[in-house]
C-alpha cells in the first residue's frame, strides 16, 4: 500500500520526519518497506511510504486508516472528512427512486448494497489536484469520474463503481449469482464464461460486474456518460476471494474486499464521491439513495480484564492507562464496570476485532513493545500423571519396540468378510457386525472386529516389497455388536505378528524362521513388564491352526489369544512363511494390574535349592503342578521354576516329564537339610495324591 504523506497530514497533523514516522509506524504494527519521493507534473515531488499492510489489517489499505493509526500512535487528534453533513443540501429534488431499483437476491452473499444517480455529468480530465493524488499512489489518471472512485477508495479503503446509466437495461440493478457459462466481458478486456459460484452485479438482461472484483466493459463511464449509477457494497470476502483465483482477475476492489470492508462506511464513502463527482464533473444527485441492507449488523462488545492484560503482556498498567490506550484506537468505552474490566464496543471499521486477547494485541503495540520489559518466563510446574491404561499403552510399546517390532495404524474399516472370519476375536461366533451407511470403498464397509486383518495386510505389502521378516505390531480399537444385536461395544485392543526368517545374529540359529514360541516370548515379555503372567489352554477359534494355538488367561478372566494364523487364511495372501499372531484385550488386562510393590528387604540368610523331576498325565499342565508344589512348600518355599518338559523315548505312553528347580529360603535363619528334606518329601506325597505323579528315577 502506498501512502502519500502530504495526502496523510489532510486528516492528522505531525512533525515529524518521515523517517521518524516511518519508524513509528513499523513499530506500531504497520512495516514501511520503504521510503521514495515520487515525481510529480510540474517538477515537484512527494514523499511517499510503501506499507506491507498484513492480513489482519484490511483496514490500514486506506489513507483514512493509517490517519487513524498515526494519531493513536502520537496521541493527536484525527480529522475525518464529513459527507453526510453536506450531502442533504447537494441533492436535487427529484428521487432516486424514479431512476433507480435494486434488488438482492444474495443477501448472505451481499450484505449491503447502495446505489446512487447522478445525472448530466461532463466526463472530462480531472483537475490536476486530483490526478497528483492518484499518480503519487501509483494509479494512472483516466477521467473525471473514474479518477473520483478510485480516489475515494484510497482515501476511505472502501470499492466503487460507476455504471453508465444509459448502457444498463432496464432500470434496476439485479445481485444475483451467475448462470452456468454466462460470458462476461471485463474492464481489462478479458472474455469470461462464469459459472454458478460467481456473484454478479446484472441489468435486466446481463451482468455488467464481477462483484467486488471488476466492472463490465458494457457499461463503463467513457466520454459519452452523461448519467451515473454511483455503486457502493460491502461483499462476502470468501466468495471475492475464491472468484478472484478461479477467474484470474485481482483488483484493488478485490484486496480490500478480502479483508473485510467497514460495512457502516459503505454510506460515507458514497457520499463523499457523489460529492467530488459534482465538484469536478459537476451535474445533479438526485434525491436520497437505494440501500438494500436487510439484516444491519451490530458492533460487537468485548470485555478487557485488567489482570488478563497484564498476565499476558508482562506490564503493570491500570485501568485507566488501558483505557485511554483504548480510546486512542476508536474504541468506545461504553461504561466504567465495577472491578478491574472494561466493556469495550468494537468500531465497525475494526471487524476483525472480536476477542479479549484481540485488544490485548493492539493494547500492546499502542502502548509500546520496548516498553515491555523483558524477564524470563513464570509459570507453575505440576507432575505429569498418567491414567493406568496411559502407563501401560507406553509399556507395552517399549517392550515390542526393543525386540525389534514396528507400530502399525490401520483404518479401523475393513471389508465384511475379514470382518466376519476375525468376529470371534472378542466375542462369540455369531457376534453382530456393524456396518457403515455410507463406506469410503466397498471394501472398507464394516468396523473391525479385530486388529488382525490390518497387520495382515500390512506383513503382505512389506513381504512384497522384499522385507523380512515381518515383526508388526499395534495398538487399536475393535467394535461389535452387543448382546443379542443391542447396543454396540468397543475395546481396546494390541496385536502383534510376527512372520519370516531370523535376521542374521550369533544369537539365533541361520535360516530358521520365527515361530510360535518366539512370538510366545514377546508376549510374555509385554505381561512380565506389567507384573502379569497369563496361563495357556488350547483354541478353538477358527481363524487359528487347530493344535498350533492358544487361549491367554490371566486369573480367572480370558484376555486373548496366540497361535499360527490357519492355512485357508494365509493361503490367499501368498504368504511363503507361517504366520504367528497375538492379540489382547488390553482394556481387560489395565484391569487385572496389581497394585503398586511394597518394599521388601533383601534377605540376610541363603538360600537352598532342590531339583524334583516328575511323571504326570499329558492332561496335567506344569502350570497345575507348579501351583501344587508352591502351595504345599510355603512358607519356606519361594519360587519353583519349570526348566525342563520331556516327553518320548523312554516315557510311558500318555506320560510327560516335568522337571522343577525349587528354591527354599527363610527370612530368620539358614536352613538345613533336616527342614527342607521332610518338606521336599511332602510335596512329593501331595504331588502324587492329587495329581497322580511319581518321581523320575
């Protein structure tokens, strides 16, 4: 924006010089880029500024604006033109209505829209007064009355234009929006076919103007114009904006209006052009105006909290400091509040002014940011807390990250028949499914009901891609239906898979492949990190490998599952390698954690240990026998470990070989062999009364 300073000091006086201003100016929130004298007829020239007006200051593309700025930021008083005073005696008698009708059939679109007539002008070059304003700005004198709008819109920031009344047809203007393909003819020449998304300004049979963009070159003022259709609105700054990219029209018109114009100076800066047309171009204006403004907005009101301007801005002001500051901006402070608050009423040449921290912002750069003093910032630290399920969400993703497996994220849409080969994952097999009512793609028309058909997917674009092995993971959310098809229920859910050769280490064995234990051991590594240990009873769920699988318990509540994926699944996905894959309620195991650890103290005294090897049924897990062993052997017992399972040669038929190492410790003394013997025999007695078993030879 350029601004001339001599223009600038008709409204505000100052002394200082332009590099001062300037200075002024950039701190204020208004950045002068630069400083030139422009020449102008005759051998003089004129200081002028060039601003880099930013978004949020739509206002300041006007000469009025940055007058208004000047004053506040020097505290002097602004001088502001007044049309409407004169205007009443300028007019003729005859009424506007008798030549003018307008009608709005946009009024979201065109909030308010003016027209005046002006009849029996003389188009003639403007006074040279006039065309330095406009060369010293940057625009290039045309005629009298063109060279008047534009001269307007850089005083007051607010668009006109001006129609040849005898080039419109019929007596009215019509805002409408444009038919589908109707041509266009612009100022500058450019041919247009408009679409339905264009607002128009039309005559009765087309449009003669881009709304807050460009007029028509149909009905443009040329020497001949003896009778005007002074036009000025206010337009919908997202409609402007969006016409002005689609068609690749950018006007002065179109930057204010973008910005949002003061839709209450759409009057005075009509009158103010109606007014200089008939000094320069002379003519008579008729009586009254047409103004369409069917729903008239109201200024909004904000309230400043005194201890909020000073929290934020780091400064000691009170409150009669902010509200002079306040005042200075045009701000009309409406009444004193009982307290430290301020109600302001926000100026309708303001609109982009609508919250507190709104006037903080101009609050502070009036009052000065090298006035703010610099401290380093204050504020309360408070600990970090995490939910239980926060915690073990992070656990559990650490605990697969360091062995060496990738988070996924899926869509949590699958088709219907993943959805249903994967409904028992969490419920039973006949669970409900729920679909959706509008799908992005046919096959993602269901919520899942498990989180493995997504890594699935995934293992087969990674072993497509040449990867192995696949180690996946993920952390989700699964839906079914509820009990009996009422309600719908969802969970949280992880699941993990794990596929393909060992990666080249000393530490496993070359060109193995990951199995079932390996995925065993991730698992119980996530549990142990929880303090939690799940027992295993085999699955019959139907998209598992029968015999290869695994129901996890912990307690006495059912948490999930882990096997190899059964082969009719893994068959269509091409899968060179066996699939092994787990999957938890996680939500169910956030409710079986224990409590927090008490403090226990390493004890003073040794420890004593005993290996016992046992013959039992297949039916009996090691974890029966375990559990047997611990409970007869307390207190003295501490921990019993299965570090060998045996079955084969040498072994009865239905017979298994377990073998246990026991660890025996007291608190308050070393034991001896005449205590742990007796008790070593009496968990052999128990072993064999109640679950069968007998001592290996």
């Amino acid at each position: 924006m350029l601004i001339q300073l001599d223009w600038l000091k008709e409204y505000v006086e100052f002394d200082l010089s332009p590099e001062d201003l300037g200075h002024q100016l950039t701190m204020g929130g208004l950045e002068v880029e630069g400083l030139e004298r422009v020449e102008l007829p005759g051998g003089r020239t004129t200081p002028v500024f060039e601003i880099n007006v930013t978004p949020n200051r739509g206002y300041c593309l006007s000469h009025l604006g940055v007058a208004r700025e000047v004053a506040a930021l020097l505290g002097v008083p602004c001088r502001l033109p007044d049309p409407e005073a004169k205007i009443a005696g300028a007019m003729s008698a005859k009424s506007v209505a008798d030549a003018l009708s307008v009608e709005n059939l946009e009024p979201e679109l065109c909030p308010r829209y003016s027209g005046m007539v002006i009849e029996n002008v003389t188009i003639q070059p403007s006074p040279s007064w006039l065309q330095d304003r406009l060369t010293a700005v940057g625009l290039r004198p045309i005629n009298n009355v063109v060279d008047v709008t534009n001269f307007v819109l850089m005083e007051y920031g607010q668009p006109l234009h001006a129609f040849d009344r005898e080039k419109l047809e019929g007596a009215g203007i019509v805002v409408r929006r444009a038919r589908a393909e109707e041509p266009f003819a612009a100022l500058d020449g450019t041919e247009l076919k408009l679409g339905t998304d264009a607002l128009v300004i039309a005559d009765s049979r087309r449009p003669v103007a881009l709304a807050g963009i460009m007029g028509g070159a149909h009905s443009e003022v040329s020497g001949s114009t003896k009778h005007l259709v002074l036009e000025s609105a206010c337009f919908d700054p997202v409609t402007v904006r969006q016409g002005s990219k689609k068609y690749g029209l950018r006007s002065d018109s179109s930057m204010r209006f973008e910005r949002g114009v003061d839709i209450e100076g759409v009057l005075r800066a009509q009158e103010r052009a109606a007014l200089l047309i008939r000094e320069v171009a002379g003519g008579a204006i008729l009586n009254g105006r047409v103004d369409v403004y069917p729903t008239p907005r109201s200024r909004p009101e904000i309230v400043v909290r005194v201890d909020r301007v000073n929290q934020v801005l780091g400064t000691t002001l009170e409150k009669t400091e902010i509200e002079a500051l306040l005042v200075r901006l045009g701000m009309d402070v409406k009444r004193a509040q009982s307290g430290p608050r301020i109600q302001v009423e926000v100026p309708s040449f303001r609109p982009g002014l609508s919250r507190e921290i709104d006037l903080i912002e101009e609050i502070a750069r009036l009052h000065g940011y090298s006035n703010i003093a610099v401290f380093a910032p204050r504020g309360t630290l408070q600990p970090v807390s995490f939910t239980p399920k926060q915690s073990t969400v992070r656990k559990v993703k650490e605990a697969l990250r360091h062995q060496g497996f990738a988070e996924a994220i899926n869509y949590s849409f699958i088709s219907q028949e993943s959805a249903g080969e994967f409904r028992s994952a969490f419920g039973e097999e006949g669970s409900g499914l729920i679909g959706l009512s509008n799908p992005i793609s046919s096959d993602m028309g269901f919520m899942r009901t498990s989180l493995v058909p997504g890594l699935l997917d995934s293992a087969a674009r990674n072993l497509s891609r040449g990867q192995k092995p696949v180690k996946l993971f993920e952390l989700g959310t699964v839906f079914r239906q509820g009990p009996s098809g009422k309600g719908r229920e969802e969970k949280t859910a992880l699941a993990a898979l794990v596929m393909g050769p060992y990666e080249h280490s000393p530490w496993k064995t070359t060109g193995k492949d990951y199995d079932f234990y390996d995925l065993k051991g991730a698992l119980e590594s996530v549990l142990s990190g929880l303090c939690l240990q799940a027992v295993y009873s085999p699955s019959g769920k139907s998209f598992l490998q029968q015999g290869r699988s695994v129901d996890c318990r912990i307690g006495a509540r059912d948490v999930g599952y882990l096997g190899e994926l059964a082969a009719p699944l893994a068959r269509p996905r091409d899968f060179n390698y066996k699939c092994h894959i787990f999957e938890l309620d996680l939500d169910a195991v956030v409710g079986l954690l224990p409590g927090k650890p008490g403090f226990a103290s390493i004890p003073r005294f040794p420890e004593t240990y005993r290996d016992i090897s046992v013959l039992v049924d297949k039916s009996v897990s090691s974890k029966m026998v375990s559990d047997l062993i611990l409970q007869t052997g307390a207190p003295l017992l501490q921990r019993v470990e299965l570090y060998d399972h045996f079955e084969g040669k040498n072994i009865d038929p239905g017979k298994k070989s377990l073998t246990f190492s026991l660890t025996f410790q007291s608190l308050d003394r070393t034991l001896t062999d005449d205590e742990v013997t007796p008790l070593f025999n009496q968990i052999v007695q128990t072993l064999a009364e109640k679950r069968g078993a007998k001592l290996r030879e």
